[in-house]
C-alpha cells in the first residue's frame, strides 16, 4: 500500500513539473483578481500588526532588557 502511494505521489509529480503544452486564457479580470488578493494579504497583514502592536513591542523591549508596563500610571 506504501509503494502504490509514493508511485502515486511520483507520477503526480512528473505531470505537474513537466506539463505538455497548455493552451490557456488568462482574462483580463483574472489580473485585477490577483491584485485584489495582494492588497487584503497586505492590508490583512497591517491590520494583525496594528491590533497585537502592544504585544510585539513588549516582546521586543523584553529582549532587550527594558520592562515596559501595559498600562502607565496616571497619578
């Protein structure tokens, strides 16, 4: 049973590393599709940052050595 899976996964590999010739269309929404994809990895990215940003900078001032309080005290 685990030689009839390798072959399968090596026969798999041999059709997708070495295609015959494709004869495909790309339309022209299919770019616009790919840089919609892009901007929400970027700004999905930029939102995790921004929401764990006191997390992060903890944890940076605490390899450094400096202790930084969550809260400052507003006495």
């Amino acid at each position: 049973m685990k030689k009839q899976f390798k072959f399968f996964l090596f026969l798999l590999a041999v059709a997708f590393l070495f295609p015959t010739s494709a004869h495909a269309y790309l339309d022209p929404g299919t770019g616009s599709y790919v840089i919609q994809v892009l901007a929400a990895v970027f700004f999905g990215g930029f939102f995790v940052i921004k929401t764990w940003w006191t997390q992060i900078k903890n944890f940076l001032s605490n390899l450094k050595g400096k202790k930084t309080s969550e809260k400052p005290d507003t006495k």
